[in-house]
C-alpha cells in the first residue's frame, strides 16, 4: 500500500502514469540491503523495516508530527560548516534514533550492508547518510540508497573497460547561474577513466545532448550542470547552454533511448532542491522511475563545487573494482572525501542516490 502510494505521488507529479510494474521482495534484490519505511502520522513516526529472510518488523515514536517536522527542517538549517556542530549531530542523533536505534537495538540489521530508504513527507530533503549515532555516521556504516519502492529494475555495477558514456557539463557562469569551474576537470578525469561523448558549455545545448542520447549506446550518462529539482513540474530542469530543458523532456528523452538500451546509470551533479519544499525530491524520483535509467545518483543539496568534482571522480575510480556495487561505491567515495580534513564536514558530501 504505501508504494502503491509513493508511486502513485509521482504519477501525480508527473500527470501520467511513471511506470507500471510488479513489487519484488528484497530477498531478490539484495539478500543483505533492509528497506526502511517511516511514514509520518498525525501523533507518531512509525516505521516498518523489510530485512531479506525476516517477517516484516514494525516500530513507533509517539512525536507529533509537527515536532517531527520542525526537528527535520532545523537540521536541515544546521547541515553547513558554521553551524553549531553540538546542535546539529544533536538532532542528527534525534532522527537516528526513530529510524535505525531500535532496528540496530533488536539485532535486525546484524547481517545489513545496505539500508534502502522510502522516504515520506519532509524526510525526503533530509540527507539520510549524516545522521549520526553518537560515534558515527550512517554511512559509516552502511551503505545508504533511496527507492521510491521495491518497485526496481535489475541493475550491474559498470565496468569502465566495457561501459561508455555520455557526459556534459557547464563551468561558466551562465543564464544568471553562477560558474562551476571545477566541471572541466570532473569531465576530463571520468573521460579518462570510461570512453565518454563530451559534452562542455557551447557544446552543452539541448538539440546537441538529444542528439548525443538517441544516437548512443551509452551506459552511463552524466551531467554536470546546474538543475533544480521542485514539487512543481514547470520548476523543475536542467541547465543547458541555450536555456533549460524541463525535467518531463529529459525523463521522455532518456525513455526513448532506454528502450532498445537500458541505462544503466544517471548522474545529475551540481543540482539543487527547491529552499524548503518537501516535495521536490518527487521531481529526481519521477525522473530516476520514468527514465527507465536502473540508478540514479544526483545532488540535492547546495554542495561545492571542487568537492563534488573529486567525490564523483573517485566514485566513478571506484567502480572499476570488481564486484563493486553502485551505493558501496558511493559510500567509499564519501568517506574518502570526509578524510581530506578540508572536506571533513558531511556538507560536502551529501548526496541523493
């Protein structure tokens, strides 16, 4: 029922139906990733965890929802470098505990490498890998990935000796935008490391990127561009060098290549959520669902540029290895970069995947 919901959300969103397919269980994805449900109620937060091998387990806090989302929204306010860090790993330590303590408390998550979230309300625009425990942060731990639901499409780790890709980017300053220099570089090292279509600036326009996409059999596509992701379809798009393209032309674009070969990686780097609209994660959702794209690994939060430019190059460094997958990719990348004493903070590693 609720991913029947959360499905059903998009296709509002979307104003046509973004997919039609069957829930599996998590014992056929990953036998060792959980799904964590919280769903926000008038007086509580309750929470159904799915484990592979295990019934469903089902857990409550009884906060209003008010408290909850005023808790959400003043963490959100705290996630940058000046802030207070007692206040902010204070109430880092507040959401861990409705989402992960009792799970972790109960032994359930003993055999767990991956946490999938399903996110409800305003935990949408909350990035679930800086919550911390008291010792550590989520991801330190696990590796963490958003779904909108089970309802997932089968999808491989790439391999850089047998992928390709198409890769386009802005770093000048454009269309009141400001300029995003270290792009250049985040292009030039992931050509280097996978056969890429590039894609920069002039280059960078709509008719070019259509063009580039439908005569492609390209694996992974990845744009480095300023976007904004809104509840409101006409708000939500992608910078291009000659203007915007709505994230509904994307979503059909990508669809259309995607039929006769799957992608099977999306990376929107350089993007942003609409300033304190829950919903406008819906907009990368619908886009991750009706692309047909099998991953889809995006920023949505104001994140710096240099700091974006290394983390996606050692993700992408990290896919090489054999047997890697996607979010264990992401997670090492992640952490390799809170390691530089520069980028310690969680803020310049938050992302969506």
């Amino acid at each position: 029922m609720i991913e029947s919901l959360q499905l059903a959300e998009l296709d509002n969103f979307f104003r046509e139906a973004c997919l039609d397919v069957q829930s599996q269980q998590i014992d056929q994805i990953d036998a060792q990733a959980a799904v964590v449900y919280p769903i926000i109620l008038p007086d509580r937060l309750a929470v159904i965890l799915s484990v592979a091998g295990q019934p469903l387990h089902y857990y409550t806090s009884p906060i209003p929802a008010s408290d909850i989302n005023r808790t959400l929204q003043d963490f959100l306010a705290s996630l940058h470098p000046v802030s207070d860090q007692a206040v902010r790993l204070h109430l880092s330590q507040q959401i861990y505990d409705w989402l992960i303590r009792p799970a972790e408390n109960e032994q359930f998550l003993v055999n767990t490498k991956t946490l999938v979230f399903v996110l409800d309300g305003a935990f949408r625009n909350v990035p679930i890998a800086t919550l911390h425990d008291g010792s550590q942060y989520l991801l330190e731990k696990y590796a963490v990935t958003l779904s909108p639901g089970l309802q997932l499409l089968s999808a491989r780790s790439p391999n850089s000796t047998q992928e390709s890709a198409v890769v386009a980017g802005i770093s000048e300053s454009r269309n009141g935008f400001k300029a995003l220099p270290a792009v250049v570089s985040e292009i030039k090292e992931l050509s280097q490391l996978i056969p890429s279509s590039t894609l920069l600036n002039q280059e960078f326009t709509v008719e070019a990127l259509t063009k580039r996409i439908q005569n492609s059999e390209a694996d992974i596509i990845h744009l480095a561009t300023h976007g904004q992701f809104s509840s409101r379809l006409e708000d939500t798009f992608l910078l291009t060098w000659d203007g915007k393209i709505n994230v509904q032309e994307l979503s059909s674009l990508l669809k259309k290549r995607s039929t006769h070969h799957s992608i099977e990686l999306l990376v929107l780097s350089a993007c942003d959520t609409a300033t304190g609209d829950d919903r406008a994660a819906l907009g990368l959702a619908g886009l991750a669902v009706k692309s047909g794209a099998r991953s889809t690994l995006a920023t949505l939060w104001p994140v710096q540029d240099t700091a974006a430019a290394i983390l996606m190059n050692q993700f992408y460094q990290n896919l090489q290895m054999p047997g890697m997958t996607k979010a264990e990719a992401l997670r090492k990348a992640q952490l390799a970069l809170m390691s530089d004493q520069i980028y310690a903070d969680p803020f310049f590693g938050r992302l969506l995947f």
